[in-house]
C-alpha cells in the first residue's frame, strides 16, 4: 500500500469527495441542477430488442411493501416512455441485489458505495456508476450517525462502551463501513470488534432503529443527510424517511457520533448493456425531478435538487476499502 493511498484514507471526506472535483477540468458532469434536461421522447427504443423488459433493483432497508409503493410512479413513468415493461426487484438485503447483478437479474439499482464497490467486485468490473443524488447545497455527500435511546442515560460515544450496537447491513457503507473505519482512527480508542459488548446486524436502517426502540440494542448506525433540522430528521435520510412515516419522533432519540461526510451512493448498470440504454436512463433521471416531481419525490424521500453524473474513479476509495475489509477478514479466519 503507498504512502498516498494512506494519506487519502487518512481524510476519509476529503479524499471521498476528491475524485469530482479534482477533476473538473477534464469532465465536467451533467446536472439536473445546471442546464435543460427534457425527458427523452416516448417510444420504442432499439435497445428494446436486448432489454425487452427494464428490471429494477430496489435495496433493503425498509419494508418491502413501502419500497414497491414509493416506487410504482417510477415504474409507470418508465413504462410510459419506453413502452417496454417495467419490474421492481426488491431485495431483502443489500446482498440481495449485488447478487442479482452478478446474475444479470436486474439492468439499474441505486446502490450505497460499499454496495457499489461490492458489485464491480464481484462482477470483475461488471457494472458502472452513472449518476448519484445531488443536495440542495450542491453537495453530493451524507453522513453515518449513532443514535441511542433519549432515555437511555448514554450521552456520549464513551459511554457506550461495553454496550450493545446495531448495524445496518454488511454491506451498508454508512451503517457499517464508514462507521468502523471512521471510529478506529478518530483517535478515541474504539475498536469496535472491541469496544462494543455486543455488535448485531438490523437488516437494514429501518430494522436497525426499529430493534433500538424496541430496547434490542442501546445503540443503532443509520444515515442522514447531515443537513436541515436534526429534531426533523435532517433534511433527507432513514431518519426523516421514519418521521415522515410516522415511525418515529426525534425526540425519542439522543444522537451520540456523526460521521466525516461520505460519497453518496450511484445508481448503478450493467456495463454489458446498450450505450443508448445507458444514455436514456441518464436522460430519463436528469430530467424527472423537474418534469415529474411527485415521482422523484417518491424515490428521493427528502429534499434533493436531482441527480449528478458519476463515474467509477469516484468510487474506487471504496474499492480498496472493501479489498481491505475482506483482507481483514481472511487474516481473522
């Protein structure tokens, strides 16, 4: 491992949200929020006769009922444009969908970067990123948060020691790989194989907070935004999705650690698909929050001004996280 690669991983935020920056000069992204994007014509494509029917991966992390509902606009709307038919693919997990395109079983998923780096892994470079959700400040980042019980008596991360904490997923970047990345090197001793009386897996954000407020665990990782009101949820994110559906009330909850902000997760294709396929999903998603935003609304769960293209450099971080993860893991067996 080089010295440089260590120095960027040292700086977990600065080194997440480089790749986009650093190089401007030679790409520059497309933006929902810079420029017209219209949706793409209605009609039949010549993709069609490869991609006969579009199949849409939807992750874990909330009820498999509530995810069909937020996304069934989205799956007309699709349908409505490219005349094809349109099948979501909820997954009980976040391995779930990783396998599925491993398998070639779905064309696009919104993936988290653990879940990304963890599909062209497993595919040997079989997908790609093409877009990712932008903030209303521009940013294209988010943040993991520890939250305990408002009754627990626990105000801080050190009195957590010995305690019980619930992950997300394995596979979950902010309810998982960044926590524990972050934690071992923030200089406060929390190793957290070592720390922690107790580490479990919720299946999901949602199930991770749902077994902390049924006093399953002391402690939950989950996702935010990282900006707008923390009593509300923040702006976007597991916690104000949970508000909005009733799930929960903030004051129920003590927020003990916030991450360094993470990239946030791309949608994500196979790289074995149609160029024109690929560049009608980049339009059709460009264009939705402006033309249909009632459906983007849906899928967004939270304030977001649209979509930013992406690319694999900006996840290869990620990557390498992930090799050393499974590294690690090797050594322990």
């Amino acid at each position: 491992m080089t010295q440089p690669f260590l120095a960027r991983r040292a700086l977990l935020a600065g080194a997440a949200l480089l790749p986009v920056a650093a190089r401007a000069q030679e790409w520059t992204p497309r933006r929902t929020a810079v420029g017209s994007h219209a949706m793409p014509e209605p009609g039949r494509r010549a993709w069609a006769d490869q991609v006969p029917v579009i199949r849409v991966g939807l992750m874990g992390g909330e009820n498999e009922a509530d995810r069909l509902a937020r996304h069934d606009g989205l799956r007309s709307l699709l349908e409505e444009t490219f005349r094809v038919p349109v099948r979501l693919m909820p997954a009980s997990d976040y391995a779930g969908v990783m396998q599925a395109f491993s398998a070639g079983q779905i064309e696009f998923a919104t993936l988290g970067s653990s879940g990304y780096a963890g599909a062209w892994l497993d595919t040997e470079g079989g997908v790609e990123p093409f877009l990712t959700a932008e903030q209303e400040d521009g940013s294209v980042s988010y943040i993991s948060v520890i939250v305990t019980r408002a009754d627990s008596g626990i105000t801080s991360l050190e009195q957590m020691r010995g305690k019980s904490l619930a992950w997300a997923d394995p596979n979950s970047t902010s309810g998982y790989l960044i926590p524990r990345f972050q934690l071992r090197r923030q200089g406060m001793g929390v190793e957290p194989g070592q720390f922690f009386g107790r580490t479990g897996f919720g299946g999901g954000h949602e199930q991770a907070v749902v077994a902390l407020l049924q006093r399953q665990y002391d402690a939950a990782v989950t996702f935010a935004s990282g900006m707008g009101d923390p009593a509300q949820g923040f702006s976007r994110g597991n916690l104000r999705a949970m508000v909005e559906k009733g799930m929960l009330n903030m004051a129920d909850l003590r927020i003990l650690w916030r991450s360094e902000p993470i990239m946030n997760g791309p949608m994500t294709i196979r790289r074995n698909l149609p160029a024109d396929f690929r560049e009608d999903m980049t339009r059709f998603h460009l264009a939705l929050p402006l033309a249909h935003p009632a459906v983007f609304q849906q899928i967004a769960r939270g304030t977001s001004t649209g979509y930013r293209e992406t690319r694999h450099a900006d996840y290869e971080l990620f990557v390498e996280m992930r090799r050393e993860e499974a590294s690690a893991r090797r050594r322990r067996s």
